[in-house]
C-alpha cells in the first residue's frame, strides 16, 4: 500500500500507520466502514455515504468522531493529498483501544482510518460481455444493513464464486434474494426492473439507491419488491450494483444464460444514464 492515509488526526505515509493489537477492530472487527468513490476529485453522493455512516455508527453504538463538515474536510483533503482524480475512499471506524473484554469499554476514543486507491474503471469487455454469478443460500447475520468491518462470511460466500468461476455470489435467505456477497441485485422482465427492498437482511447501498432514483426520473418502471429465487431463472436482466463497480450485467447465472446470454437493452440506458451523472459530477 502506498500513498497519504489519515489516521486518528494525521495524515502520513501509509507505510508509517500503525494501530495498536488491542484495538476492538482488530481483536473484535468492532467497527464499521464506508467506500465513496471519488470521480474528477470531487467525492460521489457524501452526504448519503455520511448518512449511512451514521447509521451503522448508532446501530453498534460508537460515538461518532466529527459531524459532517469535519468529516467533508478531512475527506477531500486526503483525496487532494493523494493526487485528486478518480479515487475509491476507504473510511473505517473502529470502537478504539482497550483490554479484551466483551462488554463496550468505557471512555474510550475510536479509532480512524481513512485511505484512498486510484478508483479502476470496469474494462469495456466486462461490460461488452457481461459476468457470471451462482446463488448461495445466505448465511450471514441478521443485521446485514450495518455496514460492519465483520465480513468474514462475505468473503466465504464470495470465496465460492470465485471457485466456480464467477464475479459474485447472489444470496438468497427464505426462498428470496436479498443482495450479493458485495453487492445490490437488479433484475428485468418484461421491461420492469425490480430490486429487493430495504430491510435487515441487505445493507442499502448508495448505487443501489441511485440507480433506483435515475431509472424513475427517465421514465422506468423500477420497483422495490421482493424477488423469489425462482424468478431469477425468468429474468430477462440481472445486475449487480455496488460504488466501486457501477452496474454490472449478469450474463450466466448458475451455468445458464439469463435471458439471451448478453447484457440487455435495459441495463444499456441504465448504464447510458448513469455514466452521464458521473460526467456531470466531474465538470461541476
């Protein structure tokens, strides 16, 4: 890792930060973390990141350490320290240090750690082609709309993917789709587009969010409503959406073609429309 991190108040070398072992991050995964793209240096949707952020700050009850404009100042002052452009931002928030006890430690200060990796575009021939996805039975927590640094059974469902040979594992709990090991879901029939409402079972994602927001204001038929797993063998589209990847079209799904096995008209004006709200956000 190279490049400017800020870490509880400093900005350093990345190589010179360093967190105590007794932090609850580390001994626990005791925190919380966002990732906000930033396109042209100028950082995507904050106020919505910020807001999420807050929300999982309260959920697992951490005090929050700076209110938003603190947080705006510290967050585009890294970014201009690491050379502006296309950055994907890093923001964790930890409970802080003490000894090893279960019960929340008091007067403790938490722990943060914020870094930035140049933002890599998704290659055209991922779009042109589409990527491939298996479904899983969900086996995660019940608070999935926290946005934890516990992701251990993300990765083990994402582990899965990779093995077969995909991008992402679509999770299912109940007989529904809830979200991706690292992403939202969207599917297509008939020219309606639908995704899974929010709940506790899927953390609400930013894209997953603007998307919904785009689609309606250009005239789509975009609807918040549970998928049945077996719906997804009728879809015409499937998408994943997340900050870092945008809109991706799912192709195969479980060694089957979804719909005609390439990305769909649908997801074509989604993706049109989406990358014409980054253009406006870099030339603001």
């Amino acid at each position: 890792m190279s490049g400017i991190v800020y870490l509880n108040g400093e900005y350093l070398p990345a190589d010179e930060a360093r967190v105590p072992v007794l932090d609850r991050g580390f001994i626990f995964g005791d925190g919380v973390y966002e990732v906000i793209p930033a396109y042209n240096g100028k950082l995507f949707r904050l106020d919505e990141h910020l807001q999420r952020l807050e929300n999982s700050l309260q959920a697992t009850r951490i005090p929050s350490p700076f209110d938003r404009e603190e947080w705006r100042a510290i967050l585009e002052a890294l970014v201009r320290k690491n050379g502006g452009g296309d950055q994907s931002v890093y923001l964790q928030v930890t409970r802080g240090i003490a000894a090893r006890e279960h019960g929340f430690p008091e007067k403790v200060k938490p722990t943060v750690f914020i870094m930035c990796n140049p933002l890599q575009a998704v290659d055209d021939q991922v779009h042109d082609a589409g990527v491939c996805a298996i479904t899983l039975e969900d086996s995660r927590w019940k608070h999935c709309d926290i946005k934890a640094i516990t992701l251990l059974p993300n990765i083990l469902l994402r582990q899965q993917a990779v093995d077969a040979g995909c991008t992402e594992a679509i999770l299912v709990r109940d007989g529904l789709v809830t979200e991706g090991a690292a992403s939202n879901v969207f599917m297509v029939r008939d020219g309606q587009i639908r995704t899974p409402p929010k709940s506790r079972q899927l953390l609400p994602g930013i894209t997953r969010d603007l998307v919904v927001e785009l689609a309606r204001q250009h005239g789509l038929d975009c609807r918040e409503q549970d998928i049945p797993v077996a719906t997804l063998a009728e879809a015409d589209e499937i998408w994943l959406t997340s900050s870092t990847k945008e809109i991706l079209p799912v192709t195969q799904l479980d060694g089957r073609p979804v719909g005609d096995g390439r990305p769909g008209p649908v997801w074509a004006r989604m993706f049109a429309i989406y990358q014409d709200y980054k253009q406006a956000l870099r030339e603001a």
